[in-house]
C-alpha cells in the first residue's frame, strides 16, 4: 500500500489465473459497501474536530498556506481537512457516497 493524504495505492502480486480473485479481495478494500449513516456520521464528527484542531493549531496547516500561496490558489489537489466547508457536510448521504464510488 502507497498512500498520502489524497490517494492510496494497492499493489497485488498474482498469477494470471488468479486475476479474478486478487480484483475480488482488492474491489472489497476499495469500494466500501457498508457506509451507514452511523458510520458516515462518525466521519463527519471526526472532520469537525480535526478542522476545531486546526483552528487551535494553525502550524499543522502551514503547508497547505504556502502551497496555496505559491500557486496563486490554482493548487493540484483538494484542500486538506479544515479548509473545506463543513457546512456542506451535513448534505452527504450513504446514497452520494455510493453513487461517487461507483462512477
């Protein structure tokens, strides 16, 4: 597994007629089938506090700053947690998730 904060990698070593099975044991690791409004609201909790944090602690968010200053705000990649809007949370449903998931 590679990973950073935007993407994560799987890598399987396989022989050819095991192809079948390795895309099976990875779509279960990728695709996340089971997302309730319990687990999404979890989420959604743990991103409020960790964007509180933020607030208290601006250094963590230091790289984010000058990477949006040094491209003019035209940045590769979407803001980190704590630059998004919160507010927009409360309009995700299990439905959007699986809809985005499987476009």
């Amino acid at each position: 597994v590679t990973n950073n904060r935007e993407w994560m990698v799987y890598n399987v070593a396989c022989a050819r007629w095991e192809v079948s099975q390795a895309m099976e044991m990875l779509s279960k690791i990728a695709l996340p089938r089971d997302i309730t409004n319990e687990k999404l609201q979890s989420f959604k909790d743990f991103a409020v506090a960790d964007s509180d944090k933020l607030k208290i602690e601006p250094s963590k968010i230091l790289f984010e700053l000058l990477h949006q200053a040094a491209w003019n705000n035209e940045t590769l990649s979407n803001p980190a947690v704590g630059f998004s809007d919160i507010d927009s949370y409360a309009y995700i449903t299990p439905d959007i998730l699986h809809e985005y998931i499987h476009t």
